[in-house]
C-alpha cells in the first residue's frame, strides 16, 4: 500500500507515488502563452505582410500574409488567458479576495 506524502501545499497519486502539483509552472506557462498570444496578435496588426528568405539563398523568397481574423482572435485569446492568470489561486483553500474585509458588500 503506498502512503501519500505531502510536498508542499498539495499532492496527487500517478503510478502508485505521491508527487507535487507544479501549479506555480502552470501559471508561469499560461501567463507566458497569453503575453506570447497578445504580442504576435498586435504584430500582426501592424505588418500586412513579411518576405522569408531562406538563409543560404538558395530557394526563392516567400511573401506570408495573416488572414484578417488572426490578429483579433490572438489579441482575445491572450487578454482572456492573462485575466484568467489573475484567477488562478495557488491555494483551493484560500478564501477569494475581499470575502470577510470591513466594508465588502
């Protein structure tokens, strides 16, 4: 039978040991993705389009365009991961923000 061990705030059963939930990398990552996401979205708003050429300059040069929809919806998805970001609670037993403050209605 194996025993669970608590490693820091939490922990979880994968393949009969106990390991800690990385919650804090998952947040990084989905801070991160969404940054990434409203970058590329507003770089794509401000350049129609981009020439690649290869890098020995043996091929011919490729002209890339973004359809119209890509940088709206990369500019969304981003702004929703990263207010989402602010969301995420370390803690599930952390009470959320405000609850039981002299004033909050």
């Amino acid at each position: 039978m194996h025993k669970e061990r608590s490693v820091g705030w939490s922990t979880f059963r994968r393949g009969g040991a106990a390991q800690p939930r990385q919650a804090t990398m998952t947040k990084s990552v989905l801070l991160a993705a969404g940054i990434f996401a409203c970058v590329l979205g507003v770089e794509m708003l401000l350049v129609d389009s981009a020439v690649v050429v290869p890098i020995d300059g043996s091929g011919p040069a490729r002209t890339m365009t973004a359809p119209d929809w890509a940088p709206w919806t990369l500019l969304s998805i981003g702004a929703a991961t990263i207010l989402h970001f602010g969301n995420l609670h370390l803690k599930p037993s952390a009470p959320p923000i405000g609850r039981g403050t002299v004033g909050h209605f």
